[in-house]
C-alpha cells in the first residue's frame, strides 16, 4: 500500500474505498461510518470538550512507556501459582 502522505486526494478516496470493500465485519462499517458521519457534521475538536484536568491526564497517559504497567512472563505465574493455592 502507497504511503497515504504521497497521495493526492483521488488516490486516496480510491485507496479508502478499496480497503472499505474488503471489510466484511458490521462492528468495523458502524464505526467508519459513525466516524465520517461525525467528521463531516461537526469540526469540534474533541480535545475541547474536555476539562484542562482531564486534557493533561490524557496527554500524560500518552506519552507513558507502554511497558510501564506490565509485569514479566515469570512474575505473572508467580502471582497465578499463589492465586491457584488459595
């Protein structure tokens, strides 16, 4: 697949609709359709309907490691032998 960056507007209409044709899921369709159906209907940003608190926890929770609240494969089945014990 081109890289969506070098394309020009009929290019990636078309690539958009070939990658939507292959999808056979409902879940996936409603959720293109109820995302374009809002991007085109309003131009609120969402980010503005959020509290300064709640912005800033997002946006730290973003930029977090994504290992910072994972465990390692031996640690985990220590916790799962000890859980099974009880």
């Amino acid at each position: 697949m081109e890289n969506i960056t070098n394309m020009n507007i009929q290019q990636m209409q078309q690539q958009l609709i070939n990658q939507i044709s292959t999808v056979n899921n409902e879940d996936i369709l409603r959720m293109l359709g109820e995302e374009l159906t809002y991007s085109l209907e309003s131009h609120t940003d969402l980010a503005t309907m959020l509290s300064a608190d709640d912005l800033n926890e997002l946006t730290m929770l973003a930029n977090e490691p994504p290992e910072k609240d994972t465990m390692s494969l031996s640690e985990f089945n220590n916790i799962m032998e000890q859980w099974r014990m009880k």
